[in-house]
C-alpha cells in the first residue's frame, strides 16, 4: 500500500523579518494582523465555541491505492460524528462531490455541505486556513502548504490543489486571508487561546519549509500571524514521518495552564519514546504568557500488540483528537485497555463534553488521525 503519511483587507506582516528570509513566494511586508477596529486577530483555543468544521474528502488513489474507498468511509463516519455537534463541510473536487455526498448521504442532524473546491488528499489541518479572531472580526491565515516540504522524498504526494484550497474556501465564504510570513501547517500550532503557542523545531525550523530562517524569525512571523505572545518550543523529530513531528500529535492544550502529553505505549519505536521523554522534560520547566507552570496530564499510548492497526505508519496517538462543540472525538484502536482509560482521562479533562470513541483505523494507516482531518472555524467574538 503506498500510502504517503501523510476587516476589509487585513494588514499583516513581519516587517522584522529580512526579505531574503521570507523567500520570493511568501508575503514581502509584514505587520501585526489586526480587526478593522485595531483590535489584534488571535488564534484561539479549539474548545472555544465553532460555526463549523471543514473537512476535506480524500481525492487520490495514487496515495491510498485500493484503500481509497475505506479511507473515505472513515472520513464519512468522522463527519457524521461531528454532525451531531456543529455543522460539517466537506471539500471536494467537482467530479468527486456526487460521491462525497452520497457517501456522507443523510441523517446528519446539524447537516453534511459538500462544496466543490479541488483538494488532494484529506489533512485539511494542515492545508486549510487556520482562523484567527477579533471582537467582531475573523480571518484565516493561509501557511503556504508545500507538502510537508516532501517534494523530492519518498513521503512525495500531489499537493497543488491543497495548497490552493485555503484561498478558495476563504473567498467563497467571503473571510479575508492572511497570509503567514513562513510556511508551515496547521498541526504544527497548538494554542491555548490566551497567548501561548506550543510548537516543535523540526516542523518548523527546517529547510524543507523556511530555509535560511532562524528560530526567532519563525517565532517573530508566528507572535505577528496569529496574535500569540509566547512559544513554547518542543525539538520533535525530523525526517522520521511525513509531517516532521506535528504537535497535535505530541501536546495539547486542554485549557490555559493545562496540557495534555501523549505518552508512547508499549512495541512504539525508541526514538518516540525519547521525543516524549525531552518533550516533558523542557514542558515541566515551561511557563505560559502568564507566568503560570504547565500542569502535566499524560496520555498514554495503546499497547502496539494488541491494536487493529498494523505498518510503521499507522498513528495509534490518542492525542490526534478534536474538539467540537459539546464533544471530544477520538481514536479506538482495539487494545480495551488503554482505549478505556485513553476515555477516562479525556472525560475528565474536558468534563463538559461527551467523548466519543471511533475506529479510524483506514486513516491511522496513513500517518494521521481525527485532528489533522478537520479545522473548525470559531465564532466570532461579540463587539464590547
């Protein structure tokens, strides 16, 4: 199976970043994104209220090969799922969007839209807008998606489409764009919605996205885009799977102060396991925008033994979940115990929310989970 895992115009900017840095295809001016009313757009928290969650509906059997039709299944029952919370929308290429209706079919209680825009493969995460908001203003930041910087690797897919997707989608659904000083992806931001960004190096800081960038210049491009104040900088693992160690795989925030940590189970390569071990130990050390320490919730893994799930690919993360409104939408992967306890912890995390437990297993195999296959977009904030 080759499966390859994986305001009116808005100013915006990071003038303090040399142009040479930027690259000729990214933005040439850069300044603090902010509302019409001077207010500064900031990523918020994925537990904050959502209008809906986009989706994209996987286009190419040249990455899934005769997986295709499953993975699609699971796409659909992902999208179901949500449905019963907030609004889906479905992206689609125009031949594909009879398809993707159909399969989606009926019984959605907060509806299933397919809109036709061309799209390659399912990570909307990582190729869609990231959204960013104001009193009384939104807008998606678009992270000049290049495939992972994979061109040229064995993890090589088809992208121009995803990479054009986040424009399109903004236009048609009239939100302006912004676009980032640097490239990268939606699973490598992970925010608490009060000013703190949590992100790893190798995803990042890398020549296969921002080459000639140092750490500070990505920092400076990402405090401007998306209104943070303090990153917070994991090492992750370059070159080991497609994404370079996203951190909607490694840490989560579950409210301002609190972090959910995936902790490899048992049969997971030793090199997860040493990004696990470093990762706690400099989150230990941490302090968020405010000044408070991290408290800690670890999430462990299931049991590589006892899982569906089979291939060096397959992502048995239970961190990879989404939250919607009124829910947590995670992983089973058949080992009964940890799936139960992966359960337990997340419902106690997020108390207000129902977790609902579900076999992804067609798209684990391809490197990702529930959470690099959706992006919600927020609410707008009322005007004081």
């Amino acid at each position: 199976m080759p499966v390859t895992t994986r305001r009116r115009l808005l100013r915006f900017g990071a003038a303090a970043l040399p142009l040479v840095a930027l690259g000729a295809a990214l933005p040439t001016v850069a300044r603090a994104a902010t509302a019409p009313s001077g207010a500064t757009l900031r990523m918020p928290a994925e537990t904050d209220q959502h209008v809906r969650t986009f989706m994209a509906w996987p286009a190419l059997s040249s990455v899934w090969s005769s997986h295709l039709g499953a993975v699609r299944r699971d796409i659909a029952t992902v999208a179901h799922e949500i449905s019963r919370y907030e609004p889906v929308v479905m992206l689609a290429r125009p031949d594909q969007a009879a398809d993707a209706r159909y399969t989606c079919g009926s019984g959605a209680y907060y509806g299933i839209e397919v809109v036709e825009i061309a799209n390659d493969d399912l990570w909307i995460r990582d190729f869609g807008p990231t959204f960013v908001v104001a009193p009384g203003a939104v807008a998606g930041v678009d992270t000049n998606f290049n495939g992972w910087g994979k061109t040229g690797t064995s993890y090589a897919q088809p992208y121009a489409n995803d990479a054009a997707a986040a424009a399109t989608l903004l236009g048609q659904y009239g939100i302006d764009r912004v676009r980032a000083p640097f490239v990268g992806e939606g699973g490598s931001l992970e925010t608490d919605g009060a000013g703190t960004l949590l992100a790893t190096v190798s995803s990042l800081v890398n020549g296969n996205r921002n080459p000639g960038m140092s750490q500070d210049q990505v920092e400076q491009g990402m405090k401007s885009v998306l209104g943070v104040d303090k990153v917070i900088w994991v090492p992750g693992l370059a070159g080991q799977d497609i994404t370079d160690a996203h951190i909607d795989c490694l840490a989560r925030f579950t409210a301002p102060g609190q972090v959910i940590l995936d902790k490899p189970g048992p049969g997971v390569d030793s090199k997860w396991v040493a990004v696990y071990e470093e990762t706690r130990r400099i989150l230990q050390d941490a302090t968020d925008a405010q000044g408070r320490r991290l408290a800690i919730t670890e999430l462990p893994g299931p049991d590589r033994r006892y899982i569906r799930g089979r291939g060096n690919d397959f992502l048995s993360s239970y961190t990879n979940y989404y939250t919607a409104n009124g829910a947590v939408l995670v992983p089973q992967f058949g080992d009964g115990y940890a799936d139960g306890v992966a359960y337990a912890i997340l419902q106690a995390a997020y108390p207000g929310r129902n977790v609902v437990q579900l076999n992804i297993d067609n798209i684990a195999s391809g490197g990702g989970g529930i959470h690099c296959a959706t992006q919600s977009q927020p609410v707008v904030p009322p005007v004081a």
